[in-house]
C-alpha cells in the first residue's frame, strides 16, 4: 500500500505541547485500471474503496513534533465482490526543525502493517463451475516501510499565502521496490476564515526492475502525478471543517499499476 500521508508534508512543526487532530471519512470508486505497462483497461468490474481516518500531531518540543496517522477501518469491494473490512498501516513518526529561523523540516515516518495482507474478499455469485471465486483486497500490505521526508515552508502576505516544496523516499521490505515522492503546496486564507490549498505531486519507484508481483492495493510499481486541492473552514478558533478533492494525472509522470479516479475525503479537526 505504502500510503502516505499530504498532512504533514511541510517545513513547520508544532510549538510544545500543542496537537492537531483530524477525523475523515474518504471515497474512491473506478473500473478503470492502468496495468503495471501504462495501458488503461476497463477492469470489467468497479473497484470501491471507502476509509475512516485519524490524523493527529503534536509537539513534544518546540522542534520535535510527532506525527500519528491510522486508517482506523478500510472498506475494500469490487462490484462483483462482497466487502471486506480491516485496519490500515499504523503511520508513526517524527518530524524535525532543522533550523530555527525557516522553517525546514525532516520527517521520519514507520509504516507499520496491521496484518498479513491477505483479506480474501468472495464474489457473489458463482462462476461457470458452479464455484465462488475470491479475489485479495488486502486493507494493509503486511510489509514495513520508513518514509524519510525533506520539506521547506514559507509564509507570505502577512501569513495568509504559504508555499510548501518537499521530497522524499521510502524504504520498502519484503522485496518490494523502493519509492521516491515530490510536490509542492500553495495555499492563501481568505477571510482569515478560509484556507484553500492546491497540491501536486508525483511518486515512482527506484530502478528498473520489477521486484514483486503483485495487487495493485499493494503499490508495487506504482507511478503517478496528483493534484488536489484542500478546503479547510475554521469554525472558531480551535474546531475546522476539511474537504478534499485528489485526482491522477500523466502530466508529469505516467500512471502505472493504479486505477483512474478522483477521491473525495471530508472530515472535522481539532487544533490547540
């Protein structure tokens, strides 16, 4: 799966003792499938996949924060499959001022499989045979990985335009191939209520050659350009409202070995 997460992909961290936490509920639906040689292909079938998440960080200095992030329950069907549901990679990490004066920030994150990736889902109904097929639509990939993050961050206008670049690779196990990621963020709050915030991404994988193979659900091979954008109203001065939008692209990097769609997350934040 080798997820990761967009909240902590900037150069601040929190101020001692302060947290941020989030609860989302995310949505992605497609029966359209790129193979792990870029060709698209109608899957025949609608692949579904919906999430709670809990996101949360918080300073433990005034340079160090820590950084939790949990798919506490993962639903994952095809159309012609019944639901299979699971807990996701536990994400734990820690993220480092490298300097005091810009904010600079290198992260640390251990993604921790919840299982051994086999979640067998059954179809429902028979084959000619007269028997019920399975298919795997594993909620965690069974594997471990260490995400290693470098990002910069810089507040303009007053502190109402923030701009965010960043890049990183992650370590995979279990002869799964190696990741690389980079993007940037740019985000403006209007009337000191709103904040919008456009994103783009790219991720692919270190060498040539294909280690594993594999579902899909468990990343291998997976390269893809994304863009979002984030919404993210303030209540009042501690609870938010966040929704977002991320779709795939080939503008950058070609898809491969993922299926075409948009996801669509919306969740409520807590911030001290």
């Amino acid at each position: 799966m080798s997820s990761w997460s967009s909240n902590a992909q900037n150069g601040w961290v929190k101020n001692k003792n302060s947290f941020y936490a989030q609860a989302s509920l995310s949505t992605f639906s497609s029966n359209k499938y790129y193979s792990t040689s870029g060709q698209l292909f109608d899957s025949g079938s609608t692949y579904q996949s919906n999430a709670l998440l809990v996101y949360g960080e918080y300073g433990i200095t005034d340079r160090f924060t820590g950084v939790l992030s949990v798919p506490l329950l993962m639903l994952n069907q095809f159309s012609t499959t019944e639901t299979v549901a699971g807990v996701g990679n536990l994400q734990l990490g820690i993220k480092y001022n490298l300097l005091k004066s810009f904010p600079l920030a290198l992260s640390v994150d251990f993604d921790i499989p919840t299982d051994d990736g086999v979640n067998f889902a059954n179809s429902k109904t028979p084959n000619s045979l007269g028997m019920i097929d399975q298919i795997n639509l594993p909620t965690s990939d069974g594997e471990f990985n260490v995400w290693t993050t470098l990002a910069a961050s810089q507040s303009m206008v007053g502190g109402k335009l923030f701009a965010t670049v960043y890049g990183g690779v992650n370590f995979r196990t279990k002869s799964f191939s190696h990741q690389w990621k980079s993007g940037m963020e740019l985000g403006y709050l209007f009337y000191n209520k709103f904040y919008l915030i456009g994103k783009l991404g790219v991720q692919g994988k270190i060498g040539s050659e294909e280690k594993i193979t594999s579902s899909f659900l468990f990343g291998e091979g997976t390269k893809f350009t994304s863009f979002g954008i984030t919404g993210m109203y303030n209540i009042n001065k501690h609870w938010k409202i966040v929704a977002s939008y991320t779709d795939y692209s080939d503008f950058i990097i070609a898809r491969k070995n993922i299926y075409d769609g948009a996801a669509l997350s919306l969740g409520v934040a807590l911030e001290y």
